[in-house]
C-alpha cells in the first residue's frame, strides 16, 4: 500500500494564510471565527495529512466550532466530534454540513456530549478504531467551574487522556495542539511538561514536538499575525520594561500508545525478547519515560497485543448492544 501521508517536520509552515482567509478557503461558516480556541484549519489539515491514510477516523472530543471536522472530511477522512456546548454543537455542525455541501468525504458527526463520555460504553464502538485524535488544549475563557490550564496538575490532564488512550488503535496518534497562554503578569505558562506528564500516566508516550506556524514564512523572515490587542499588550509590557515577544505559533505535541513507542524503537524482532528492565525503563527517541504500565503488559508480539485491542474492543461492543437492546424493550 502506497504511503501518501505528509513526511513529519518538526516546523509546520501553516500560518501562511491569514486565520479569515483559511476558514473562508474551506468553506467554514463566518461565525467560526468566534471560537477562539479552535485550531486553524491549515494546522488541522498538516496534522491529518501527516499522521491518517484516507478512510480514516479522526476524532475530536473537544471540537469547538468543527475545524478539525471540516479538514477531516475535506482530506476524505471519517470525522468524529464532541462538545458540551449548545453554541459550539451547532458551528460544528453547520461546518460539518458545509463541507459535505461541498463536496467532501460525507461521513461526519457531531455529538452533544461532554469529552468524558468517551470513557463510557456510549463510546464502545470507538474501542481501538481511531487512527487519530486532534483537539486543542482550550484555556480560555474558562467556563464556570473549569480549572485553568496553567495551574493544572499531570493527575488533572491524565484523567481525560485515559480515556482518549483507549481509542487509539495501534499506529494510531494523540495530537494536541497549544496555543502560548500567559499567566495575569505575563509570564508565558508551562503547559507542556504538565501535559506530558499527564499523557505519560495515561499510558501514551510523546514522541513529537512541533511548531505550527501562524506566522507568515517570508523568505528568511517571519512576519507575525497578532492581533491589535497582542500588540497593544506587548507595547505596554516593553514600555514598563518587561520584553515580551509577539505570538508566532501553536505547539503541537504528538503521542502514541507506549507499546508501539517501544516496538518502534527496540524493532519488532527483538521486542518478545525484551527484560523487564528494558520494558520499565526504556528510551525512547532519546528520552526516558517513567510510566509504562501499559509497555509492561502489552510489549511482547504485536500480534498479541492486537489481539488483545480486538478482545476489549468486542467486549465494550457487547455492552453496547445489550444496552440499546434493552433501550428498545423499554421503548
């Protein structure tokens, strides 16, 4: 089978359309710009080419307005999407609509649910089908009651990406994608080495960490796209003489399963051979990972630890079933 996907890099030159520009070019609805929060369309169409194969199932458990949805089905990819919030539920819709109007792959869905329902049976025909997971870390502003991002623990980022785990198949990708967020003061946030600690207990190894423009690539120079607002605040930090530079790009942290991290690096003839040493306490593209109570259990052939994925993926199917079963007794 041909691999079409994009060759990895480590810089995304995706910023060289304007944010109206891109979501006007895939036919996205105009209030989409409202969201915020949402990753651009040129960032969600380099994560898709890259990491799935046409026919694949992209998911999104935290879609916003829809923009991975509508890349997604553009690229002919299966589209998945979750939000709690009538607002969103209703622009990720619209777009998903617009671009099976236009055209697109046709199979896209948008659910009124929160991102926790993934870890339930509801979620049961997810089990070990995703090849990938795109969603934005979303820090702002925070709905009532939400933690910020920037005083999270790894326990508060682990707890949702469990579930995400679960649905990954094997070869499959968990890409989050992070805006820069500053503290009141202005100190830019470390969300990363809290994110990556949280993936980590969840059982996901990172294995990437790009750079996604916003920023315009001319020639040797970037030219910036921040908003009026980010220049103002940026003009007032420089005149009380704090130097603060103007925004230029999303980070985009790219996992996998920990079982193929280490079958990738130790190579597949020599994984059934591995010690228990290596297993614990691997390296992986150079860096060490503490949680691997994942690689412990499944690390030996691969054949078994697909085996093992189809098991739990038909016992959640059964759930399933006896449940809408009894759904429709009731009814």
């Amino acid at each position: 089978m041909r691999d079409d996907r994009t060759p990895p890099l480590s810089v995304w030159p995706t910023g060289q359309r304007d944010p109206l520009t891109q979501l006007r070019d895939v036919g996205c609805v105009p209030e989409t710009d409202a969201d915020a929060e949402r990753i651009p369309p040129a960032v969600a169409a380099h994560a898709i080419a890259t990491y799935t194969r046409p026919g694949d199932l992209v998911v999104d458990p935290d879609c916003g307005a829809g923009t991975v949805l509508n890349a997604a089905l553009h690229a002919g990819r299966h589209a998945l999407g979750l939000t709690p919030q009538s607002r969103w539920w209703t622009l990720a819709r619209a777009n998903v609509t617009a671009a099976k109007h236009a055209g697109a792959w046709p199979d896209g869905a948008v659910l009124d649910a929160h991102p926790q329902a993934l870890g339930t049976a509801r979620a049961a025909g997810l089990i070990g089908r995703v090849a990938l997971i795109l969603t934005s870390l979303r820090t702002g502003p925070l709905q009532s009651g939400d933690p910020d991002p920037a005083k999270s623990t790894p326990a508060d980022f682990a707890t949702p990406l469990r579930n995400y785990e679960s649905l990954l198949r094997d070869g499959g990708h968990l890409v989050v994608v992070a805006r820069p967020h500053r503290h009141p003061d202005g100190e830019l946030a470390d969300l990363t080495t809290q994110l990556v600690a949280g993936a980590t207990a969840a059982g996901l190894v990172p294995v990437e960490r790009c750079v996604a423009l916003t920023a315009e690539l001319r020639g040797s120079r970037l030219v910036t796209r921040a908003s009026l607002t980010e220049r103002r605040s940026a003009a007032r930090a420089r005149s009380g003489g704090s130097r603060t530079a103007l925004v230029a790009h999303h980070e985009v942290l790219v996992f996998e399963l920990a079982h193929d991290a280490v079958l990738a690096a130790e190579g597949t003839a020599r994984a059934s051979c591995l010690t228990e040493v290596e297993i614990t306490s691997p390296a992986v593209r150079g860096a060490s990972y503490s949680e691997w109570m994942r690689a412990t259990h499944t690390v030996g052939l691969s054949a078994g630890s697909r085996a093992a994925r189809r098991s739990r993926s038909a016992q959640h199917d059964a759930v399933s079933v006896a449940r809408f079963d009894n759904d429709q007794e009731a009814a």
